[in-house]
C-alpha cells in the first residue's frame, strides 16, 4: 500500500472516531467511503497485478549517428481488469532514467518517444531542427 493509501485509511479511521467522539452522525457516510475507497483501490491494484509484456519497435531501417528515431512502446496486459495507470521507467545508463506515461489502447497500452530527454520532440509530432543527445 502507498503512502496515500495509508493515508486514507487513518484519515478515515481518525474521521470514524471523531464521529463517535462527537456524535456527529454526519462524519459516519465520509469516513465510510474513505475506508471502501482504499479497499476497493487495494483490490483493484491485486487484481490488475499480473504479468505484463512489453515490446520496443525502432522505425525505419538502418540507422546512423544524427538520425532521428521514434520508438514506440506497446504493453500488453494480461490482468483482468486494466491497470489504473502505468508509467514506464526506464535507466539508460550514463544517460540517466527516463519516465514514459504509457495510455491505454484497449487491452494494451502505447507510447512512443524520440531521443532520450523529455523536451525531444519526434519529427513526426509537427517538430523541426535538430535533436542533440
């Protein structure tokens, strides 16, 4: 469990006492739904848990130093229900780590980059000039 879910689950015990403290009934409905919003955020998370399959395509043929590339990122789920959001990290080693918020296509989710850093912008997107590395 995340640190927000933790969170939420001892706002809404603290919010559950504070009303029988209280007896303020009107705090019993909130702190109700915060406790089935992290049950059901926990359960939904176990079951989207399953493998997943990730394949990198580079477009084009052979490529050289200064050319452009685009790699597009598919990943296939295998859970029952979608995954809630999936951000790929990946570390390309003196180059550093780079996140890739991946956006869902039925049961599979895609993306796709140029270059290393996130300012590259692909060819492809309407950009022009060089892409340094």
């Amino acid at each position: 469990m995340t640190n927000r879910g933790r969170l939420a689950l001892g706002l809404g015990a603290a919010t559950y006492l504070a009303g029988w403290a209280f007896g303020s009934r009107s705090l019993y409905p909130v702190a109700t739904g915060l406790l089935i919003a992290v049950a059901i955020a926990a359960l939904w998370v176990s079951l989207a848990q399953k493998p997943m399959r990730l394949s990198r395509y580079v477009r084009g043929g052979e490529h050289v130093e200064g050319d452009d590339l685009r790699i597009d990122l598919d990943l296939e789920l295998e859970g029952s229900v979608p995954a809630p959001s999936v951000v790929l990290v990946e570390s390309l080693g003196r180059l550093g780590e780079r996140r890739t918020p991946m956006r869902p296509d039925g049961r599979r989710l895609h993306a796709h980059y140029c270059g290393v850093d996130e300012s590259f912008r692909c060819p492809c997107d309407g950009s022009a000039g060089s892409y340094g590395f």
